[in-house]
C-alpha cells in the first residue's frame, strides 16, 4: 500500500472516530446539560440528526428522559420528528411511555406524523393505550390519530382499550367515531375483550353504543359463551338483559350452558336457565348439557340440571344416557345421584 493511501484510510477511520465522539458528546448533552449548552452545540458542530446504533435519535433521547426543554431546541433546530429507531418508534411514540403530556403536545404541534406504523404495526395512539396513558390517548385521538389503526395482532386502540377499562379512553374513541365491532385477528371485538376481563362498565358503555352483543369469534364463540365459561357472571348477565342470544353455538355445536357445565358453574347455570338456556341442546356429538356434566362428575351441576327440568334419559347420537356417560368415566358420586332420580 502506498504511503499516499494509508494516509488517506489514516485520516477516514480517524475522522470517523472523532465524528462519533462528537456524536456521543451531543447525546450526553442532550441528556443532562443546559438548553444553552445544547443550542452551542447545534450551532458549533453538532448534527441533530445522527442516531445512535440503535437508531434514536438525540429527539427521541430527550423526549424518553422526559426534557421538554431540550425537546424544544432540538425542534427549533429542524430535528426530524418522524426518524424512526432500530424497531420502528418515533419521538412521539416515545412520548406516549413515560414523558409528561406537554412533550406529546410539542411534538404533535411541530406537526408529527400520528399514524407512522412501528415495525410490529404499533402507532402512538396504540402505544398510549397500552400504557394506560389515557391524557395522550385523548390528545392523540383529539388531534386526529387514525382511531382504527391495528398492531401485527389485529387489536385496535378500542380493543386495548376494553382490555384494559379504559373508559374515558372507550368514550373518546366512540365519540370520534370508532368502528364499534372491528374484529382482531382471531375475530374478538372490543365487547369480547371487555368480556373475557369481566369489566362490566366496560362492556355496558360498549353495548350502549350499539356494540354486536352476538358477534362471534372465528371459532364461533360469543361473548355470552365467554362469560359463562369464564364465570364473569356480571358480564353474563348484563349480556342477557341486553338481549343477547343464549343458545347460541360455536362452530361444534357447544353453547354457553354446555361451557358453564364443563366448567362446573352452578351460578353461571343459573343465570343461563333463568335466561331462557336450552337444556335439550346437543352439541355436534349429540351431548346434552346433562350429559357434559355427567362426563365431568359435578353433582352439584347434574342437580342444577335437573332442577331446571332436563331429561335425564335423553341420549346422544350412540345411544348414551347421562348415566352411561358418568359410569363411563368412573365418576362414581355422579353416578350414583342420577341413579338415586331415576336414570336409566
């Protein structure tokens, strides 16, 4: 290699070097020094711009250190609000995790990008719902951030947020407008969400708003079904006086008293007959809700049956009694008590 050469690679790796030197010195600057200090640098030598190796930014560094101050210098000085990290996020998605309000409010004002999509398809308004930050989800949804936008899931800001109770979060996507009955990737909407966490504010603010009481899953399963398998009887109940359908089944044939026996709850039995509940149904088997709690041995089930008035003779599609079924699967006490009623 020529002497002329090596000097020339000499001073690119030295240069390099001292770049990002000068580099790390801004990051430190932008994460405990002055203002001042900050706006010198910027006028001296310092690149706003240039991310670290994992692609933030010295904005994003200060919006995560909460320093509004900074955040403002960095903004006057042409700082790109919508550079993406090593994972897709943004200086505003960052805002929505641990800094004060007033850093959303400036970045929103700078006129950020809402709606840029991380690399797991998160926007901001998803990221604040997540995080239960519901004073920047209501800026985010205030200042016109796409309210039906969806993660890698499917799972919409509404669907988080009926996850998670967020009412006041749940009442201003419906004021902008929510699609109500958006289903994620294995068909829940927001109802089923609110369901299977047994918030009852939650599915009652839904439900008022004209939410698919009935809407199935991709297995057929319905919020009705969820919530008598689940044992949030609340729910359950709620979803009832509202008119949903309880008899109902999944793509097996299975409804909601055939779930609440499997899952021996004699309440959530209750709630269902009191509602009007099949107890002759069959499922695809030709299993009657008798005959499901015969096979799990609940006595206490197979009496909350009878008591409603189900045949304790009925039988599948090979011919199988309750009885047969509780013998079968050598639950003696199960046995015994339908004996004892008469079963055949």
């Amino acid at each position: 290699m020529s002497l002329k050469k090596y000097i020339v690679i000499f001073f690119l790796v030295f240069n390099a070097a001292a770049y990002a030197a000068a580099n790390a010195n801004f990051f430190e600057l932008c994460a405990d020094k002055s203002p001042a200090e900050v706006e010198e640098a910027i006028a001296g030598w310092a690149d706003v711009n240039e991310a670290d190796t994992n692609g933030m930014t010295p904005l994003m560094l200060a919006v995560k250190l909460d320093r509004p101050e900074i955040v403002e210098v960095l903004i006057r000085a042409s700082a790109d609000l919508n550079a993406q990290d090593e994972d897709g996020w943004t200086a505003l998605m960052w805002a929505t995790i641990r800094s004060d309000i007033s850093i959303a409010r400036q970045l929103i004002n700078a006129s950020a990008d809402l709606d840029i999509q991380s690399a797991h398809y998160v926007t901001a308004l998803l990221s604040s719902v997540m995080e239960g930050r519901e004073d920047v989800a209501k800026l985010l949804i205030e200042s016109g951030a796409y309210t039906d936008a969806r993660n890698e899931d499917g799972i919409t800001p509404l669907m988080l947020a009926a996850s998670g109770g967020r009412i006041d979060t749940i009442n201003a996507l419906l004021e902008a407008g929510v699609s109500i009955n958006a289903e994620d990737g294995s068909g829940w909407t927001a109802l089923m969400w609110a369901t299977a966490r047994g918030d009852v504010q939650a599915a009652e603010t839904l439900i008022t708003a004209s939410a698919d009481v009935d809407a199935p899953d991709r297995a057929g399963l319905t919020p009705v079904m969820t919530a008598a398998y689940t044992g949030r009887l609340p729910v359950l109940s709620l979803l009832l006086r509202s008119g949903a359908d309880v008899n109902a089944t999944n793509v097996d044939g299975i409804d909601a008293l055939m779930l609440a026996c499997e899952n021996e709850n004699v309440e959530a039995i209750k709630i269902l007959l009191d509602g009007g509940a099949n107890l002759q149904a069959q499922d695809r088997d030709g299993l009657t809700p008798l005959m499901v709690a015969a096979r799990k041995g609940s006595v206490p089930v197979i009496d909350a049956l009878l008591d409603g008035g189900a045949d304790i003779n009925a039988t599948d599609f090979d011919g199988w009694t309750a009885l047969r079924y509780a013998a079968e699967f050598e639950n003696e006490d199960a046995a015994n008590r339908l004996s004892q009623l008469g079963a055949e």
